[in-house]
C-alpha cells in the first residue's frame, strides 16, 4: 500500500497466526483486528491481504459492513448477494434467505483458497454469515469492538491495535511530506504527532496541511493546532483523549479550506449512500460538474474525502459523521432539505434517461409537464445505462428510503417506478423489491391511488421474475383493484396481462388465458397499441401450451405484424418467433422452424439479451434432436445451459439436462442418460416446478425402461401422475393416461 508506514509488530504477529495459529494445519482461519476509530485497521487489513495474496490463488473478497456509520449497516444477506455473484451466481439463482445465501457461499469456497476483508463489522452477528468456514480460506474482520462472540464460537485470534508509537508517528510524517519540506526538527513532527494522539487518521490529515503549507514552520502550525484544541476542551475526558484529538484535527483542516470547498464537503455529509460520483456531488450543491470535481480533487488532497475510482469517492465514517454534523450546524434546515431534493431528482432523472437508454415499451412515470433536468446524464447506449446502475444501485436505495424519511414522498415512489426495467434487467430482487416497498408506503401516504398501482406492480414483476409466485399473484391483483376503481384502462390491462404470466407459470392455463384476454381487449380498445402485441404474443403461447397450435400461429404472426408497424424493441420479436418455431417443430416443418430460427438470430444481433438467447438455443436442440441431428443438438443444449446459468435460470438448466439426457438416451448412452435426467429432477425438485418436473420424471422413467430397470421406471411415473393430478389441459390428461397406462403393464 502508498504510505503505509509502521505495524511491523503487529504484521509479525499477524504472520505467526497464519503459520502457527489454532486452525486446521496449524493456520488461524479468522483473524479479527480491534482497535479504536481511526487507528489503521483497515489500512492494517489490507496490507496483509497485499503480503498474503499468493497463498490464495482463488481471489480476494472486500466488503465494508458500515458497522459505524451515522445510516444503516450493510445487511449480511446484501453482502452475500455481491460475493455470491463475484463468484458467478446471477441474480434469479440467489437465495432469497440469509442461511440460505450462506449456505451456498460456503458450499462455493469449499475446496477454494480465498481470502476475504469484513471491514467496519459492528457486531459478531454482522461478520458471521461471511465466514467461508473453509480450512483454505482466510477471513480478516476489523471492529472497534473486541467481538467476543468470534473468538468464542468461531475461533477467531484477536489482535487489538493501538495507537503508532512516537517513532511510527514520526515516520508517517516525514513520509507523507518528503519533497514538499525539508529541515523540519524532528522534536516538532514529535509534538505534532502528540497533538494527534498518534492516530493514523489524524496523523495523515495534519502530514497534508503540513504538505501544502511549505513556508509555514511546523511550531506555527503545532501553534494553530493548539488554538483548535482548545475548541474542544468542554467536551473532553479523561477517556476520550483520541476523539477529541481527531475532532481538533478535522476541525483544523476542515476550518484552512476555501469556503466553496468547505461548503461542498458539509453537504457531502447529508448524501444518504455509501459514496458518490463527481455528477451527484454537483446535484447535491447546485454547482457545475467542472466546479464540483476541483472542490472534489482539493478535498481528496487533503484527506477529508477518499478517491474509489475515476470520478467517485467515499468518506471514512468518522469524517463522513464530522462532516454531517457540520452540515446541521452551519446550514438551515431548508438548505438541508433543498441539498437532498436536488440530489434525489438528479438520481430521479438519471435513472429515467438511464430506463430509456434499455428500453422503449415502457414510458417514464414522470409527467409530461416536468422539464428534464439538465444535470441528468446522458447515456450513449444500453451498456452505458446499465453501467451507471451498477455502480449506483446502493446509492438509489439509500436515495429512496432518505426523500421517504424527509417527506419527499413523491419522488420516493417515483425512483422505485423509474427503475423497474433496470432491477429486471440485473435480477437485483433484494433492491428492487426494498425500494418498492419504501415507494408503496411513500404513495399509501400521498393516498395516490395510481402510484400505489405502479408499486404493486412493480412489485407483482419482481415476485414472478424471481418465481414468488404467490406474492406476485397478490400485488398484481392489488393493482388491478386499483387501477378499476380509477378507471385506468391502461393500468387494468397491464395488471390483467401480469396475472395472465403469473397463471401460466403455474400452469392455470385457463385461468392465463382468461386474464391475457381481457389484457388484450382492453389494449385494442384504450391502448397503447405496441402493447397489444405483447398480449398477442403471451397468448400465443398459452395457445402452444394447450396444443391449439394454429390458433398460436395465428396470435403468434398478429404480434409480428403489430411489433414491426410500431417498431418495437427487437426482443419483443424474438419471443414471438420463438413461438412460431416450436409450432412448426411440433408440426414436424423442420424447414421453417429454422427460418423462424434464423429471423430470432439476427433479431438478437441487436438486442443482446442472454435469457433470450438461451431459448433461442433450446429450440434450436430440440430441432435437431428431433432430425437426429445429436452432435449439433448437444452442442446447442449446453450453449443453453451455459447462459441459464448465467443469467440464474435454473429451470432453464434442468431443461437443458433434460435435452441433453433425452439426446443420449437417442445415441444409447443410456446410464450417462439417466444422469443427467437426476440431475434435471433433482434441481426442479429444489424449485418445486410441478409440471416440469413431471416431464423431467417421465423422461428419466422411458430411460430407465430402455436400461431394463423397470421398478425405477414405474417408480418415477408413479410419482409424475400425482404431480399432474391438479392439471386439467388437454395435454396433461393425454400425459396422465399414458403414464396410467404403462404403470398397469
């Protein structure tokens, strides 16, 4: 690390724990770094990580639990969710419960060596679920606190750090200052550091004021600092010698800035989330980008604030508390309020421009009437959109919950509205679904009837995109209620139109049917007319899975026609010739599925959607399986497989096994056929997906029955009739007699 000077103690201690601690081989698993705020530990932590790094080939973790700062801690379960995706779990796939999400890390890091950094933990409970519990991995909390509860139950060696030493603090002076003075004496750097108390922190801002003051004498600046102490002497004791020390230094540095900078830097305290762009800065002061990225460099030179990338920075929690409590004592609470607002329709508006930038067919929430704000960003494309999103998405739930708590009820519903394409997009259900609930209460308090629709349905997509069908089922028929009583034609249709996929999912095919017509009636009669198409489409596939394939042809084309008229998002056409596809398949027109095909892949050369691709190759495996074509249908099921996985669609994955373990059983390479069958039944089992599991069985049965193992076979239909005792289409009653059939041999 620059500038890391002293610990060679404590690194020594830190090494003899790795090689000769109490975990297995002889090497502490956790190591917990103590010590007081502002002291190094975090700098301590990844020092060692640096000098650590070649004993864990598999990679490195980082997270900080904000355990002390003035907002909420990081959730165990959140921190999880950004491992487990580090480590190739995508959105759908993640647990929805915290020992859930556990679980699967620890099962994932089982024979890996990794090392991982749980900063800023306040409590034992907070670091625990990170633990990888591995004999290959290295976990390094850090606390203020001593965490008993880590050593006691997970044999976590403590180390409790301390201030520098007189020499240390010397050291880090003269280090941060070097080509900048020279001649100092070294009994005033003495006294400067004993003014700091010997606190890294302090240390490091004091080194820069004396850095950038080169024609000041260190006993002039020791002087100044000495008149700040006194500022604070009302509030010392005789245990808060470090706190009040580090309060004199903030104050001194924070009191030498140009009031531009000073005044950036208080409101940089009120921003809710856990860092902030060069852009949102701006918002938050009402200046200019190129004005707000000056003040930005000057503050990051003299330590108050902490570059993370190119144009972001992030405060440490004790200077981002100092820096609050400066806001609320020099600003009025009208200009505290006004800061937020700025900030929150900056976010507002970017994240309308940013939902634009990925897609058409929805149409921004906010009103017609409201001028686009001119900071807003402006996105180049699709990528770019959801690049902002990424590095933005804690920062929008904080924006969310804090315009709630400061009445800014609007915007608190409006943000969460805004930003559904987004959250459907990157599967992120944890913060999709928090800031619809912020949103929902936030409208339940304006009484507007309408955002309340917005909200249940956004929250009715988010349950069906992550399979809670029962809750999307719920919120979908909230916003309906809402949207009739209004009169909202519009709304009914799209909440009818939701409902439709909820019942498909579940396979109420008549139920589905129902709602997707009425979703299309009113579409055709009130608008808007792209949107018939979408109910076109969603019918049509109700229709295949009722083997009325003519009729889905039919819906199938109509969604065609309407989505070229209106020039719609290109996947909306990939779904419907999907569709078309597997209705010539079925029909056994090998020749046209492929040009159904052929029309979806070059449609997908503009959309880049993994999801749709992945459909686009289980069709295509199903084509050739069924024209014996077995090499190119393997190949195309795990191209399927691949991208399920990549975009957390298990369902789809035991669909590819299932493919793959039907082409098989067509080559005769039965016993490698009934693996991959289990492996399909096994994972829908997990899901508890009725139906597809029942084909999965039936499939895995005829296989058995091919490798002469008849009991197995009779088991597995046994089991597929009950699963489609609740089904009523034509094709699972054609399904349950044949299988009734068989059993009775």
């Amino acid at each position: 690390m620059h500038g890391f000077v002293g610990r060679a103690a404590e690194l020594d201690q830190l090494d003899a724990l790795l090689h000769d601690g109490d975990g297995p081989d002889g090497a502490a698993s956790v190591v917990l770094i103590a010590g007081t705020a502002g002291v190094g530990k975090t700098s301590l932590a990844i020092r060692l990580a640096h000098r650590a790094s070649h004993r864990f080939p598999h990679g490195q973790f980082f997270v900080n639990l904000r355990g002390y700062d003035a907002g909420p801690p990081l959730e165990p379960a959140t921190a999880l969710e950004r491992f487990l995706r580090a480590l190739g779990v995508p959105g759908p796939a993640l647990p929805t419960g915290l020992d859930e999400r556990a679980e699967l890390y620890r099962s994932l890091l089982a024979d890996k060596q990794v090392l991982v950094v749980v900063d800023n933990a306040a409590t034992a409970g907070q670091a625990r679920p990170l633990l990888p519990g591995t004999a290959g991995c290295l976990t390094v909390v850090t606390s203020r606190h001593r965490l008993s509860g880590l050593a006691v139950r997970d044999g976590a060696r403590r180390i409790t750090l301390g201030m520098l030493n007189e020499q240390e603090s010397s050291d880090l002076i003269t280090t941060a200052t070097r080509g900048y003075r020279t001649g100092d004496d070294p009994a005033q750097i003495a006294e400067l550091a004993r003014l700091c108390a010997h606190l890294p922190l302090a240390l490091r801002i004091a080194a820069e004021r004396a850095a950038t003051h080169p024609m000041l004498t260190l006993s002039e600046l020791t002087a100044q600092l000495r008149d700040e102490s006194t500022l604070w002497e009302a509030l010392s004791s005789p245990d808060q010698e470090e706190a009040d020390a580090v309060r004199t230094v903030f104050a001194w540095s924070y009191r030498t800035l140009p009031p531009p900078a000073a005044s950036l830097f208080r409101l940089l305290g009120l921003h809710p989330g856990p860092d902030f762009s060069v852009h949102a800065a701006a918002a938050l002061a009402g200046q200019e980008v190129r004005h707000s990225s000056g003040l930005l460099d000057l503050l990051a030179g003299a330590h108050l604030i902490e570059p993370t990338s190119a144009d972001r920075y992030q405060f440490h929690d004790l200077l981002r508390a100092y820096a609050t409590d400066q806001a609320h004592q020099e600003e009025s609470l009208e200009e505290q309020h006004a800061a937020l607002k700025r900030v929150a329709n900056w976010y507002l508006h970017t994240a309308d421009a940013a939902g634009a930038a990925v897609q058409t067919l929805a149409p921004s929430v906010l009103p017609p009437e409201q001028p686009r704000l001119e900071r807003a960003l402006v996105f180049k494309g699709r990528q770019d959109a959801l690049s902002w999103y990424q590095a933005e998405q804690t920062n929008l739930l904080a924006i969310t919950r804090a315009t709630a708590q400061a009445g800014l009820d609007e915007i608190a519903w409006q943000l969460p509205a805004t930003l559904q394409g987004l959250h459907s997009i990157r599967n992120a259900f944890d913060v999709w679904q928090a800031m619809a609930r912020v949103g929902l209460e936030a409208a339940q308090r304006l009484g507007d009837q309408r955002a309340q629709a917005l909200m249940h349905n956004t929250l009715g997509i988010a349950g069906k995109d992550s399979r809670q069908l029962a809750q999307a089922a719920e919120h979908h028929q909230a916003a309906l209620d809402l949207r009739t009583a209004l009169g909202d034609h519009a709304g009914v249709a799209e909440s009818a139109n939701g409902l439709g996929l909820v019942h498909r999912l579940r396979r109420e095919l008549d139920a589905s049917r129902t709602r997707l017509e009425q979703a299309l009636a009113f579409y055709q009669q009130h608008g808007p007319y792209q949107w018939t198409g979408v109910a076109l489409y969603n019918l049509a596939y109700v229709a295949a899975d009722l083997t009325e394939h003519q009729q889905a042809a039919n819906l199938a084309r109509q969604a065609l026609a309407i989505f070229h008229e209106t020039g719609a998002d290109h996947y909306l056409r990939v779904d419907a010739r999907l569709v078309l596809a597997r209705l010539a398949r079925d029909a056994g027109h090998y020749a046209q599925a492929e040009e159904h095909i052929a029309e979806a892949v070059a449609l997908l050369d503009h959309t880049s959607s993994p999801a749709l691709e992945a459909l686009l190759h289980l069709e295509q495996a199903a084509q050739r399986r069924e024209q014996g074509r077995h090499d190119q249908a393997l190949e195309a099921y795990w191209a399927c497989e691949t991208l399920q996985r990549s975009v957390g669609n298990r369902t789809g994955q035991a669909m590819a096994y299932d493919g793959i373990g039907q082409t098989l059983r067509s080559l005769g390479r039965l016993p490698e056929a009934i693996d991959f069958h289990t492996l399909a039944v096994r994972i829908l089992r997990d899901l508890a997906q009725p139906w597809d599991l029942a084909q999965a069985l039936i499939h895995l049965a005829d296989t058995h029955t091919d490798n002469d193992q008849p009991e197995q076979a009779c088991q597995h239909r046994t089991e597929a009739v009950t699963l489609l005792g609740p089904f009523s289409d034509p094709h699972a009653t054609t399904l349950r007699q044949r299988l009734q059939e068989l059993i009775s041999e």
